[in-house]
C-alpha cells in the first residue's frame, strides 16, 4: 500500500466507474457502514456517475496508482426549493481507514460544493460509526437528529444521525 499522502484525489471521470463500483461495493458488502448492501450493476453505477458529471455535482476518488480506494461525493437535490442543498455520500476501502485519507477526500469534496453555490450539505450516518461521526464533526457538520430504527441489516436495527454543514 502506497502512503496515504501520495495517494490522489481526482473529480471523477469516465476512466474511474468501474474502480469506483468495485470500491463501493467492497464497502457496502462489509453491511456496517452503508445503507446499500451490495453495488447498483455496473452498467447503473455509470448512468450515476454519468449524471453527477453532466450535473456539475462534486465526486472525487482517491487512487493508489489507478486503484480507486476511496470516494466522496454530494448529490445535489432535485426540488427546485432544496437545489441550494445536497446529500454526501462517501467510503474508503478497509486498508486504508485511520490514515487521514477520510479527512482529505471530504475536504475537497466540501470545498467543490462550496464552490458549485451549495449552501448545505447533509448526511446520514449509521450511530455506532464512531470514527465516521468524528470526521465529520472535524471538518464542520453539526448533528441535527436521530432517526431512530432508521435502517436495519440483518435482522439488527440502527439508528442513524442526521448532519449538516451550512455555509453562509
């Protein structure tokens, strides 16, 4: 494994779907982290991909060499009323948690919405993920709820937090 700090942090592009699928669908299969429990097929993992690009939404990978190892993006909302606003998704491969690599991927990603005219970007994350909810109380977001029961994997319910970064 490559040191985290040579590791890049790239906008997403056509070359990336197939490295970014495979990411998250090792993530999701871990059934801790993520709400989706496998990877959409590939062929719907670029239609997204596709779509954030044509939408000027930020997504980032974090390669190795030409492996994707991590991801960060924010989907902006469809509501005219809640275009001001979007929703971050992100996840990094086993290997490489607990090396910084988190904190990098979501700082660009933050500073692209910034940029792009977002002025909130919000997430859901899993209540017994610790060391996700300190990342993102690091780089700003600010707890706003639980939903209680909100997800349930293999038979276990979890509640999630809902966060929130505002820039005014």
């Amino acid at each position: 494994m490559t040191s985290t700090t040579e590791i890049r942090i790239l906008p997403i592009a056509d070359e990336y779907v197939e490295g970014f699928h495979q990411a998250l669908d090792t993530v999701a299969r871990e059934r801790k982290y993520l709400s989706l429990l496998e990877a959409f097929p590939l062929e719907e993992t670029r239609t997204f991909v596709l779509g954030m690009i044509r939408d000027g939404n930020p997504q980032f990978v974090a390669l190795d060499g030409e492996t994707v190892v991590g991801w960060c993006d924010i989907s902006r909302h469809f509501f005219p009323s809640h275009a001001h606003g979007g929703k971050l998704g992100m996840g990094i491969i086993p290997s490489y948690r607990s090396k910084g690599l988190g904190q990098r991927l979501i700082e660009v990603t933050l500073q692209a919405a910034r940029d792009a005219g977002f002025v909130r970007v919000e997430l859901s994350v899993h209540a017994d993920n610790a060391r996700a909810i300190a990342l993102y109380e690091r780089v700003g977001f600010i707890q706003e709820g639980i939903a209680r029961k909100s997800a349930c994997i293999d038979g276990r319910y979890i509640d999630t937090i809902n966060m929130a970064i505002l820039y005014e």
